[in-house]
C-alpha cells in the first residue's frame, strides 16, 4: 500500500508512530497545499502520543506553509486565517514552553492580516491575542486588543466592562496612561 493509505489507516486504528512513520515519507512530496495536509496530520498524531511541543512545532509548520501559498490557490485572507489557526494550535501546544513567541509572533501577523478588512467575527481571537500579548509581556499590544475585543462586546456589557479593566491594566503596565485615562473616560460614559 501506499504511505499515504497506510498512514491513514494507521491513524484510524490508533497506532500513532506506525502512521508517523508513514506520513513523514510525503512530508516532501505533492504540492505545497498537499503537504500542509500531512503536517497537520503529524501534528495530530504527535498530540495523540502527548508530544506537545513536537506537535507545536509542526501546527506551525502548517501555518508558515499556509502564508506561503500562491494567491492562485487561495486568496491572502483565507490564508492568513487558516494560517491563524495551526498557529493558535502551535501556542496551545507549547504553552509553558518559550516556543510560544515564535508561534506567538506567527499568530499575531496572520490576525492582523484578518482583522484588515474587518474586526466582526473575530471577537474571541483579539481576545486570545491579547492574553498571548499579556503572556509575552507586550503589555502595549494586550491593552489595544482588550481594548478592541471590549468594543466588540458591546451587546455583553458585563463582558465588554471586564475587558476595558483589562484593556486599562495593560496600558497602566506597559506605561501607557493617557490610553488607560482615555479608555476610563470612556467606559464612564457607557
């Protein structure tokens, strides 16, 4: 049979390194979007054996491949979004491990690729963001996605009040008053 049956079938039986084995004979092989496929499915099986950081490693992989798909096979937004997701997979996967910048950085680039055309739907990623900001101790950053993700729940006010507390710790700590004065100005208002 061939790796990528034999893979599969592996995978579906539950005899993760015998798929593992298989998928990592097409990690080179087809086209660049086949090939996110087998990241991702290496990605699983290692989640399934507990290897987490392994796993993070290649949800990122998937999510740089992603980025770098031609705007013939998928149009810059769907790639950054599908991008957005494996490396949210990869920060979930490496967290506590120091890894999680780089996913991090990832994450942040292809979420704001998203959010230029519009910040509706995307709610709870600015939300995510802007603990991973506050994780990494980009303070600023995590103020302006609170910040953001708050306006978004206008119609949660207990929510939305939550997050601008947040929005205003973050300014406070990274140095930033006046947008911690200007943000409790502004929620007085509400």
């Amino acid at each position: 049979m061939d790796p990528l049956n034999s893979a599969i079938e592996a995978e579906l039986e539950g005899d993760y390194p015998r798929a593992l084995d298989h998928y990592r004979k097409l990690i080179t092989k087809g086209s660049l979007l086949d090939r996110i496929g087998i990241y991702q499915a290496i990605a699983r099986c290692f989640e399934k054996r507990g290897r987490l950081k392994t796993a993070g490693y290649w949800h990122d992989r998937a999510g740089l491949a992603y980025m770098k798909l031609a705007s013939r096979t998928m149009g810059l937004q769907e790639r950054a979004y599908y991008g957005m997701i494996e490396f949210r997979s990869a920060i979930q996967d490496y967290v506590p491990n120091s890894s999680i910048r780089t996913a991090g950085k990832n994450y942040l680039n292809a979420l704001g690729i998203c959010l230029k055309t519009s910040k509706e739907g995307y709610s709870h990623e600015m939300l995510f963001a802007a603990h991973l900001c506050a994780k990494i101790s980009a303070f600023m950053r995590a103020g302006h996605f609170f910040a953001d993700a708050a306006e978004q729940f206008k119609s949660e006010p207990r929510l939305a009040r939550k997050t601008f507390e947040l929005a205003i710790q973050y300014y406070e700590q990274s140095g930033e008053r006046r947008a911690a004065r200007k943000l409790r100005a502004a929620s007085r208002k509400d």
